[in-house]
C-alpha cells in the first residue's frame, strides 16, 4: 500500500484493544500498514482475536495487560512506551457506569474519571514527550456524543468525554507547531458491549433508530476509516479536530 493512507512502517499503540471499537481500530491500523501494541485490562498476552487479525495481515503485533482503573498501573505503561517510538496513540480504553445522577455511587464516578480521563492524560504524557522530540506523531482520543450532549444516567461518562474534547483541544494547542496532531473520534450508537443495556431496552433503542438518519446502530468497523485517516499523513494539517462517526445523529 502506497500513498496519504499508508501507514507501512508505523507503531501504533491501542488501549481498550481486546473488543470492540478498539480491535476494529487496531485491525483496521494494521490493515493499513502499521504494526500495533494493543493494551487492555482482559487482554491474554499469547492468544487474542485482535492479535490474530492484526498478523493475519502480517504486521507485528504486542499485547500489553493494564487496569486503566490502577494509576500505578498506568504510570508504569506509559515509563514502559516510553522507551518505545511510539508512532501513533489510540485512546481508546474506557468504562461507563449507569445510574441516576442523585443515586450514582461516587465510587463509579472516581471509577470513570480515572478510566476515561485521567489515565489517558497520563499515558498521552508519557508517549507523547517522544513524539515532541521527534517532532511527529499522532494521538487519537475516543470521544463520545456525550462530548456534545449531557446524555442520561451517566453523569461520570458524560464529565468524562466533555473534557475529552476540551482535552483534545488543549494539547492541539500546544504541540501543532511541533509536528504531534491530536484529535479525536466522536463515534455515535455502536453496537458494542457498553451500548447493550440501551439496545435491550425496546422503547429506547426505537427512540435512538428513529434519530439516527441513517437508520441503523454502528458497527464497531465503523470507525476503523476515521481511525487511520487521522493517523495517517492525510491528516497532517487536522489538528484539534472532534470527528463524529454517528450516522448523522448530531445533524438531526
């Protein structure tokens, strides 16, 4: 493969890689070209679906074990890809926790900050100091509608993303100049297993469908496009960028 989407050659780190929207984005990385390092807390080191998909395409591939929850656990990933040349971040690692907002536990709320936030921040840190000094790379944060919208029993995912996307902007901000894009995905209703208790319940997944112009929930392939168009050098000149993969939900 040749040409702005060809990512021959590239090192690409993907956390929350074991299912999902992050095995499609790794897959899809990989068919690209890149070789990939997927990170979960579940992940076997030895056998995997996305490790066996990523060297079906004959890319190199490494599976790396964190609690995202375990600051300590997060700290030492980010001393261990330290060290790496690191050409691509996917942050994709995440949790939510649904409950009403006067009964929602603080313990998921500090649960969902520290998964969806602040180890992210942490790891971006830590990769991203050698991408400066490189003076390329290309982080990618998984954003949500709830970026935009409040979204419903969910205060923590909803806090969470928003500051994703304030985030995103922030470090656009300050390594632009220094060659390190960094932008975000916004997927939309995805069929995953954090959507599952909305699309079991019949009277909200119609309510979803009947906004979602293009008639169906995503598919976690979905986003596999957007993933290597932002990592690619066709996007060299998009920085700070939120891009939503949503079926046109956000248009409505």
């Amino acid at each position: 493969m040749t040409g702005p989407f060809d990512l021959t050659g590239r090192l690409a780190v993907v956390t929350g890689a074991s299912r999902g929207i992050g095995r499609a984005i790794a897959v899809s990385l990989a068919e690209a070209g890149a070789d990939i390092v997927a990170v979960s807390a579940t992940i076997d080191p030895l056998h995997s679906e996305v490790g066996d998909a990523v060297t079906a395409y004959g890319r190199g591939f490494e599976a790396l074990a964190c609690d995202f929850a375990d600051r300590a656990a997060v700290d030492a990933l980010g001393a261990q890809l330290a060290s790496r040349e690191v050409d691509i971040l996917v942050n994709n690692a995440g949790v939510i926790r649904r409950a009403p907002a006067a009964e929602h536990p603080r313990g998921w709320w500090d649960e969902v900050i520290q998964v969806d936030l602040s180890s992210q921040f942490a790891l971006t840190q830590s990769v991203g100091i050698g991408m400066l000094q490189r003076g390329r790379g290309k982080i990618i944060f998984t954003a949500s509608l709830l970026t935009f919208q409040g979204g419903i029993t969910v205060p923590g995912y909803a806090a969470a993303k928003s500051a994703i996307g304030g985030l995103t902007r922030a470090l656009s901000n300050e390594w632009a100049a220094h060659g390190v894009n960094v932008n975000a995905i916004a997927p939309g209703y995805i069929a995953t297993d954090n959507t599952e208790a909305l699309r079991d319940d019949a009277d909200r997944s119609r309510a979803i469908l009947e906004r979602i112009p293009a008639g169906r929930w995503g598919r976690a392939a979905d986003l596999g496009g957007a993933a290597v168009f932002l990592a690619s050098p066709a996007s060299d000149y998009v920085s700070g960028a939120i891009l939503p993969v949503d079926g046109g939900w956000l248009g409505r």
